[in-house]
C-alpha cells in the first residue's frame, strides 16, 4: 500500500506546502529533503500526512528553518492514535474545556451539528437561549459565523472543520477531520480524559438541545417544528443519564414558548400550552407540579382536569412523541383544533385518564363540576368515558377516579348509583368475557 500512494502523497504535500514555502528562505534541495521525509514516514497514511501538513505549515508561516521543521516532523508519531493524543494533549490548557465540551456535542450528535450551533455552545451566558426571541440581520449571523470557524481552527488544532469551504454560512456543517478521530475517540481511552476536561455542570445533551432553541429564536425567520422536537428529544436524553429534572422542564417550557409563537392557534388546547397539556396527557405529574409552582394562579387547573379527561395518551408516550403527534395534526389538519392526531385505532387499552393526574389537579383547586369553555365539565367527560373504557390497564385508573370523586362527595346520590351500576356490569361483562375466551 506504501508503495502504491507514495506518489499520490508526495504529490498532495508537495503541493500543499509549496504555497507556504515562499514566505521562507528555503533551499530547494532542502525542501525536497523534507517532502521525501514525510512521505517515508507517512507509511501510505494519507490522513496521517494531512495532518503533517497542517503542523509544518504552522511552522512555516512562523518562519521557522528547515532543521526546526525536520525536529518538529521527527518529534510527530507514526501511530495515528498516538499523533491524535499528541494534538489533544498540545491544545493549550485554557482552551481545554471548551475544546472538551464541543468534541463530546460533536461525538453525541445523531447528524453533524451546524457552524452556529457551536457559536451558541461557547456563548458566555449560560441563559442566552432563554431570551426573547429576535431575527438577527444577515450581517449579524455572518459576522458570528466567521468568528466561529477562526475560534474552531485555533482552538481545535484542524481536528473539526466545516464540511464545505465555499460560501460558508449558518447551515454549513462540522465534523471531525476524519471519521478516524471519532472512532478514536469514542473507542480509544482519550473519551475518558476528554469528558474529563469538559465542563461538569451541564449535561453535552443538554447544551445541544438548546443551541436549536436559540437557532430558532435568532436565525430563522421561525421555528422549525423539527428542530424543536430534537430539542425535546435531547433534553429527554439528558435528564434520563442524569436524572436532573429541572434541565429538561426548561427546555420543554422553551420549546412550548416557540411553538406558540409560530402555530398559537394549532397547538393551544382550552388555554393550556403545549407541552402542559401533554404532561397532562401521558400522566407527567412532575412536570405539572413544577408548572403550577411555576405559574400559580394563571394555570387554570379546571381546563386541565377536563384535559386530562377528554384527551389521555399512553404513558409510555413521551413529551417528544407529542410533539410529533402535534406535527401530525398539523400537516393533517392546518386548523385542527384536535389536542392530537393518533395514529394507533382508538380505544387503546392504556388510553385512559391518570388516576395520580386527577388527585394532584383536585389538591390544586380544579372543580370537576365547572363547565369548561361552556360546553361540559371534567366529571360529565369521565361519566361518559365509563361505558367504553374500563377494560385492562384502563380499569385500574377509572375505578381509582372513581373512588377519589366518591371520597370527594363530586358524585350525588343519583348520579353514583348510576355510575356504580354501570361500572358493576361493565366489570361482570369483562369477567364473562374472559371465562368464555378460557374455555
């Protein structure tokens, strides 16, 4: 293999530092001497010689003699692996955290990450993708983007570089140098002392899902539904390794915000927002206790109990799931005012009210006798919810409603003793129906 790109590499760094030779005094003899050198040395590694290149090239620009560029060339290991940690290790100690955290977004990515993405993970505030949104002119967005690329080619040493170099702007990508460096670091034993160098204080994930937050308030014209629900998404993924709550509800808050900045009339549900209403939905109780601590009396926990009894998801539905679910109705129905477009029949077997949901909404004031919006309250909702929907999973939560409502006096004399009625014969016809599919 030597043998066959010895040619081809001599070529590429030849050519490539031939640019940078006329800013030395050079002989040509000695700049041969060197070309041969690296091309011994690179043993048919093309990456390794790219690599090479960069580091004399540095050399050169700092005018420095060709016995310094043989000592620099002959101090540069042949074992990649070894090259990538002398580089890592040269980075200056400073810049190491910064290096650190864009490295371990870049490795945590599903897709490469944009040029502006990393503007955002370096910014200096921490709340800077919390404030009010504002489209910042073509001038603004360029001039950070420029700043960007030089910080990313100063402080990471060539190792991350936009994946195109015409006509660089905000969409333009960046990745590793070489699908060999992600490989070495993920596998290799730098991961370890690379996450070691990143900041602590805030999970990479995290730090991702809000560069798209603050892409959607400053870069474009309006939020894009995807680049919100990958938000959610990483937020979901953080708080799950990390188990810190309090990241996520804030990215989910955030994300509500944008939504109803750009679709108002197609995500909102009786006054209630996005991402509350589908905490309400698949049970989330955390959340909605953080919502109420957060908001107090301008949450209306009587639209919230109806909510969680006119439109219950499966549990095991996620905040990022009902965003794609919002998506859906969305593209169906562009002035649907439906909660969510379910894909799945109707009647799922999970598909039921939260019984945990119903008794923190009752602890926090909602009335279940209180018409919502003039239509109907959350106990005539639940009533007629009864005859079709206490079978399996949904049984459990429907009797305990029941019993919270019972023990709340919500139900008069009348109206319990037809529900009860109901329930007993609904239970006696499930109990039939399992004696007859046994036999």
């Amino acid at each position: 293999m030597h043998d066959l790109t010895r040619e081809d590499i001599e070529i590429f760094a030849r050519e490539n530092l031939q640019s940078y030779v006329r800013y030395a005094d050079f002989e040509l003899k000695l700049f041969n001497e060197l070309v041969r050198d690296i091309v011994d040395k690179a043993q048919g590694v093309f990456f390794w010689v790219r690599l090479v290149v960069r580091s004399l090239r540095d050399g050169i620009t700092n005018e420095d003699p060709v016995s310094l560029l043989q000592e620099r060339l002959r101090a540069i290991p042949s074992d990649l692996e070894e090259f990538f940690e002398q580089i890592l290790a040269s980075v200056d100690l400073i810049y190491r955290k910064r290096m650190a955290n864009t490295f371990l977004a870049t490795l945590r990515s599903d897709a490469p990450l944009r040029i502006i993405h990393y503007y955002f993970l370096e910014h200096e505030d921490t709340n800077y993708w919390c404030e009010a949104p504002m489209q910042w002119s073509e001038f603004e967005i360029q001039r950070r983007v420029q700043q960007t690329q030089r910080r990313l080619n100063g402080r990471f040493k060539g190792l991350s570089e936009p994946a195109s170099t015409i006509n660089i702007n905000s969409k333009t990508t960046i990745d590793f140098l070489h699908r060999t460096l992600r490989d070495f670091l993920i596998q290799g034993s730098m991961r370890k002392t690379v996450e070691s160098w990143a900041d602590q204080e805030i999970h990479v994930l995290t730090s991702v899902s809000h560069t798209f937050i603050a892409e959607s308030k400053f870069i474009n014209h309006g939020p894009t539904p995807e680049q919100l629900k990958l938000a959610v998404e990483l937020a979901q993924r953080a708080n799950e390794e990390m188990d810190q709550s309090i990241h996520l509800f804030k990215v989910l808050d955030q994300v509500e915000l944008e939504f109803e900045r750009q679709f108002w009339s197609h995500v909102r549900c009786q006054s209630i927002g996005l991402m509350l209403r589908a905490a309400v939905s698949i049970g989330h109780t955390e959340y909605v206790r953080y919502r109420l601590a957060q908001d107090g009396a301008a949450v209306n926990t009587d639209h919230l109990l109806s909510h969680a009894m006119a439109c219950p998801l499966d549990p095991d539905q996620t905040f990022s799931s009902c965003v794609q679910l919002t998506f859906d109705s969305l593209n169906t129905n562009g002035t649907s005012s439906h909660c969510f477009v379910r894909t799945e029949p109707t009647g799922s077997i999970n598909d039921s009210p939260q019984s945990a949901m119903v008794k923190l909404l009752l602890n926090n004031g909602a009335d279940p006798t209180v018409m919502v919006n003039g239509a109907t309250s959350a106990l005539e909702v639940f009533l007629s919810r009864m005859d079709d929907k206490v079978d399996l999973a949904c049984r459990e939560h429907i009797i305990d409603i029941f019993h919270i409502f019972l023990d709340r006096k919500v139900l008069d004399t009348k109206t319990m003793a037809g529900a009860s009625q109901r329930l007993l014969a609904r239970k006696s016809s499930m109990k039939e129906t399992a004696a007859q599919s046994t036999l």
